[in-house]
C-alpha cells in the first residue's frame, strides 16, 4: 500500500482551498439572493452565474487541495479531458439545483430538489476528478466513507440554498459562505480518506499532465475569475438600489426648470 499525503505543502494548500470555495460560496450565495429578487432575463443571468460560480469554486477548491497530494513510490498525473468534464459537470448540475431554487414555486421541494441536486454535483465533480488520477498502481475507495461524503454534500448544498432563500444581508451571506466553505472541504477530505492506493512501481511513462502543467494554471485561471466576477458583484447596485436611486431622480427631474 502506498503512503498518502494529503498536504505535501503543509497547511498551504487546505487553507487555500478552504479560501477558494468560500468565494464560490459567497459570490453563488449573493447572485442566487439577486436573482430571487429580479424577474425574467435578469433572474435567469444571476442564475448562471451563481452556477458558474458555486461550480468553480467547487473545482478550484478540489483541485487546489490536490495539489498538495502525494502517494509514496509514484509519481502523479492528470487525464486532461475527464478533469475539464468534471469542471463541466459541476457546473451543469450545480446550475440545476440553482434553477430549481430561483423558479420553483413550491419552497420546500424547490429546497430539497435543489439541495439533492447541487449535492450530488459535488460529489459528482469530486469522484470524477480523482477518476482522472493516473499513477503507478490502484486506486481503491471505502464505499461507506463514500457514502458520509455524498450525505455531506447534499447536506451542505441544501443548508447553503436555505440560506440564500432565508438570508437578507451581506453579512448573513458572509456566514453562510463561510459555512458553506467548510462543509465543501470536509467533504472533499472526507472522500479522500476512502482512499487507498496499492502502488505498482514501474518505469513506464504515465499518460496525463502533472499537476503544474495543467491543474495549476487551470486553478489560478478560475480563481482568478472568481475574485474578479466578485468584485463586479460587490460593486453593481442591487435591484433595491437601482430602484432607490430612480425613486430620488424623479422629484428631482419635477422641479428641474
């Protein structure tokens, strides 16, 4: 059996990947609340991007963890396709829990749909990522530790969607996210200690990409675009304060000469 380090790099990469989908968190929490106050176009935009982002934020943080893992006698690569599939795969599923969230009409089975759903998108990203693992030997899983790691995605998928139908401040949403964060991540180490792998050494180059070559530029990328697209959320005015701000226009354009 091999050795398996989960943080090669010490606390960097758990702290950091705990960083990543509090983000995800925050920004899908704050465009899924946006969206539950906006109609027609404008709701279906915030929904993609709450998808887009709590899947992102998802992905990142799985991937940036993997880059502190180690297995002792072989080295570790990537299949390229079945990672960029698990990035897609969170977002689709992802996306129909959101969707089921911001249109259902019924709240408690919106809730419980949508929960299932954006759970199962997590484990779903999760389990095919480390599908794309190539090394030199086996890789085995615990089917009941994998079962509490399903069990705390959707749990915390279904919490962190309560919340962003319940949550009416910025500062809730913060909380939230931050709960959201920690949920996610222990779900993601809980998967990894269903882990086993029996190495079988060999000299035979190993298909895929190192974590460098393509995983790291790849989670830079998406956080980037994480940090970024929150920003421009933080700094859009919120429907609330688009109407504010044409309610105080109107007086003025009366008495203007």
């Amino acid at each position: 059996m091999g050795h398996l380090d989960h943080a090669t790099f010490g606390w960097l990469t758990p702290a950091l990947s705990y960083a990543m989908a509090c983000v995800g968190a925050a920004l899908g929490l704050q465009c899924t609340v946006r969206a539950l106050r906006t109609t027609g176009r404008s709701r279906r935009n915030w929904l993609l991007t709450a998808a887009s982002a709590i899947g992102t934020g998802i992905w990142t943080m799985h991937f940036v963890a993997m880059l502190g893992f180690g297995v002792s006698g072989t080295e570790i690569r990537y299949d390229v396709p079945l990672t960029l599939l698990s990035l897609l795969v969170a977002m689709a599923v992802v996306g129909g829990g959101v969707f089921a969230v911001g249109y259902g009409r019924d709240r408690g089975r919106s809730l419980s749909l949508g929960g299932l759903s954006t759970g199962l998108g997590v484990a779903s990203m999760h389990y095919l990522g480390m599908a794309a693992l190539r090394l030199h030997g086996d890789v085995d899983y615990d089917p009941a530790v994998v079962a509490l790691s399903v069990v705390i995605a959707v749990v915390a998928a279904t919490a962190a969607l309560w919340a962003a139908l319940n949550i009416k401040s910025t500062l809730a949403v913060a909380v939230a996210s931050l709960v959201m964060g920690g949920a996610v991540s222990s779900m993601h180490y809980t998967g990894m200690l269903a882990v086993s792998v029996r190495v079988a050494p060999s000299g035979a180059a190993l298909p895929g990409a190192t974590t460098m070559q393509f995983i790291f530029p790849l989670a830079v990328g998406l956080g980037s675009y994480l940090f970024l697209t929150s920003a421009f959320v933080a700094l859009s005015p919120s429907a609330g304060e688009r109407a504010a701000s044409a309610t105080a226009q109107r007086p003025a354009e009366r008495t203007a000469p």
